[in-house]
C-alpha cells in the first residue's frame, strides 16, 4: 500500500496552495542522503544474541524457473512449510512498487531453498497484494488482496483465495499447482496475515484503507479471525471482530507458552495519541481485548514471531537519529502536519530490522538490521534447520547497491533475500 502516498500527497498537495510549493521543489526526488546515515539504535537484546549467519538472494536468482517472471520489483511476498514437505515462496512482481495492470502473484515452491519449482502465476488484469498462506489440516491456501490498477492510488477491492491442488488430481497431473485466484466477495478488506498460533488458525485484516490517504482521520477497524477449515472465518473473540477501531491498519501478534498475546499495530492513519504505531498486549489466554500504547516509530510491515520466552517484530526501520515517524510537529491543521511527516518519511532512507517486546514495559526496543537499504522489510519467516535458527525471507533495494531515500527504493528493482537467523541464549 506504499504505493500510493506518493500519489495522494501529489493529489494533496495540488489541492492546497501552502504545500505545492513543497511538491514544486522536488522534495520526493530527492537522491540518496549526502551525508551517511546515523548509525542504529542501542541494540537491547534480551534472552538472545541474535545473528545474521547467512543471506543471499532468491528472487532472481539462477535456481528460479526461466517462466517466473523477476524483473523490476519483486516485493510482497509470503513463504511457508507445507505439511507435503515444500516450502512455498509467493510474490508480487510488477514494474515497480506502485499500482499496475501487469502485476503477477508469483507462486514457487522449493525442498532445499536453493532450486524452485513453479507452482503458479495468478494475474487479474488489476493490482495485486498481501499474498498469504495458511497450511492448515493438510490444505494449503493462498490468500490474495485485490486492488485497483490507478498507479498512483490505493484502492482496496477485497480479497480472493486459491488451494494448493490435490496431487493426482486432473489438474494437478495437467501441471496446474493450484486452483484459480477465486474473488471471496467481501467488501474491500486488505488481509494483512495469516497464521497459527498455539494450534489455532487466525487471520489479521482491516477495512477502511481507502481512508488512509485521505488524511482527514477517517477511522480504520482491524478484526481478528479464526478459522476451523482455512475457507470459513468467524470472530476469534465471539461477538467481538474488531480488536481496534482509529488509524490502524497492519496488524501481528503473537502469543507466549501461556497464551499472553503481544501484538502490533502501525498506526499511519493516526488519533488522539498521534501517529506512528500501537504496542499491544491481551492478558491470559484471551486474544481480545487488546490494549495498546503509543509509539511514534511507524513499524511497517510487522511480522511477530514467540521464541524460547521472547516475542519478536521484524518490521522497517525509518532511518534516523530517532526513528520516528510522529515528528511532534505543532502545525494546528491535520492534514497539513501528517502530509509533512509522510514527505519526511518518504525522503529518509529504511532498514528491516528485528526488534523485541520487552514484557512488562509495553514497549519494543530495536535488536539488529538484516541487510537492507532502500525500499526494504515484507518478511516472511520459517523455522531453521536447528532450534535455534530461524529462515527470514524480506525483499530490499540492492543490499550491495547506493545508500537509497524510500522514495527512490520504491521506483526501482527490488530483490528477495533469504536469511538466516540465529538466536543464542545469552547467559
């Protein structure tokens, strides 16, 4: 959904004579900063020294398939261990990060992340986004969010859903991996994760995207779902789909051995407490009510994971001396102070990064930075080869290449790395 800010503070902009003259000087042409970046946050572990033991790059790569198209941006992506013993990488390809008409939801599969099969390539005519998987019950789904085709708009349409073919299937002895990318009919959710928690299916989505660019403070609702077959979803919390109602839209949570819930959500669109994200927690065993504390950092594209006692967040980290994405500006009108944060934002350069909720505190603190620059951090995450390794695949600007604002990251080339990650015990 990046995309379309550009688009919308162009539209905002045009439309207010005190910020043309922001647009009129280029300030979203800006090139990579002259000076070098600050350097990162204190790192704060806790149970674990976390390390970087491994990255290289998937997507392109020469163990893809040659009819899996990989040029331009590759970015959006999924990946998951299926019960058949695969692993499952899907992405989105497309000219560039914005919306498009060519956008194809690439689906490959691999037994050794090294030489990958093609498994399916769902094209619609219109944008294409958040691919996510669900292996539940021996049955492997492949959830998709619809979107218009404007370059320069975000506008969300629903959500469609393909399975993972039944070997010995007429389809699947034709060479068709999967079912049609088949429209659910819903209204235009974005379903931002799917995952499993402590034996029990659950998806993230919100509604009210159109709103976010409008930046007039139109609320957003994120719900939490769960599932009994991976096709029919009810409230996770009977009688209670909303976990919260504002400017939040991309959402994760995870929960510890005794069901404490921690969870996140980035707070773009803003409310009382300003903007940034939402560091959430649920008591017990209960998955809803979340209740949540402001943090001015925007945690973009959140992925939560449990490891041996600790709750994990690898997200994008906007690179500056603090971090933030709420500047504090004392600017009276709305729309006027949250257009200046996101052109800010945009001409900053970002990290993915693995950050840590420290319990109790209600708050997240900064661990380590996966390599990456530009326009970088969609993770996905499997377990490793031993307990104390976990496999991120994220997406990012050359990790090799110039020091890149956002802005530029997102009108050019992105690649899909693969890392692995190890978590020592500290002692």
């Amino acid at each position: 959904m990046f995309a379309a800010v550009v688009g919308m503070l162009a539209a905002a902009c045009s439309s207010d004579a005190g910020l043309a003259g922001t647009a009129d000087a280029g300030v979203l042409d800006a090139a990579a900063a002259d000076a070098p970046p600050p350097p990162p946050p204190p790192s704060e572990p806790g149970r674990h020294t976390v390390d970087i033991v491994e990255t290289r790059r998937v997507v392109p790569s020469p163990g893809l398939p040659a009819d899996l198209p990989a040029a331009g941006a590759n970015n959006n992506l999924d990946v998951v261990r299926h019960a058949d013993g695969r692993i499952y990488l899907a992405w989105r390809n497309a000219p560039d990060h914005f919306a498009s008409t060519s956008v194809v939801i690439n689906v490959a599969s691999s037994t050794d992340e090294t030489s990958w099969q093609r498994e399916a390539s769902f094209t619609q005519g219109t944008d294409l986004r958040e691919p996510r998987f669900l292996s539940w019950n021996g049955t492997l789904f492949l959830y998709v969010s619809l979107l218009g085709s404007a370059g320069l708009s975000f506008e969300p349409r629903g959500v469609a859903r393909a399975e993972k073919l039944t070997a010995g299937s007429a389809a699947a002895a034709a060479g068709t991996g999967f079912s049609t990318l088949d429209d659910l009919g819903w209204p235009p959710y974005i379903v931002w994760r799917t995952r499993i928690e402590l034996g029990r299916p659950y998806m993230l989505r919100y509604l009210g995207g159109a709103n976010l660019y409008a930046f007039e403070g139109q609320p957003l609702t994120v719900e939490l779902l769960t599932s009994s077959d991976g096709r029919a979803w009810s409230p996770a919390a009977p009688g209670q789909p909303v976990i919260w109602t504002g400017g939040g839209s991309e959402a994760d949570f995870a929960q510890t051995a005794d069901g404490t819930l921690y969870g996140i959500i980035r707070n773009e669109g803003g409310d009382d407490d300003g903007w940034g994200s939402k560091v959430c927690r649920a008591s017990g065993t209960e998955v809803a009510p979340w209740a949540c504390h402001h943090d001015p950092r925007r945690f973009d594209s959140p992925l939560v994971f449990a490891h041996d006692g600790e709750v994990y967040l690898i997200a994008r980290r906007n690179v500056t001396a603090d971090g933030n994405f709420d500047l504090g500006s004392s600017e009276p009108d709305r729309k006027t102070r949250v257009i200046g944060y996101h052109i800010d934002y945009l001409t900053k350069p970002k990290r993915c990064a693995i950050w840590r909720f420290v319990q109790g505190e209600d708050r997240v603190a900064f661990v380590t930075d996966l390599p990456s620059r530009g326009d970088t951090c969609y993770p996905g995450l499997i377990a490793g080869d031993s307990a104390d390794t976990r496999i991120i695949y994220d997406y990012s600007s050359d990790i090799d290449g110039p020091e890149l604002t956002w802005n530029d990251g997102q009108n050019g080339p992105t690649f899909i790395y693969r890392h692995v990650v190890r978590f020592t015990p500290r002692p």
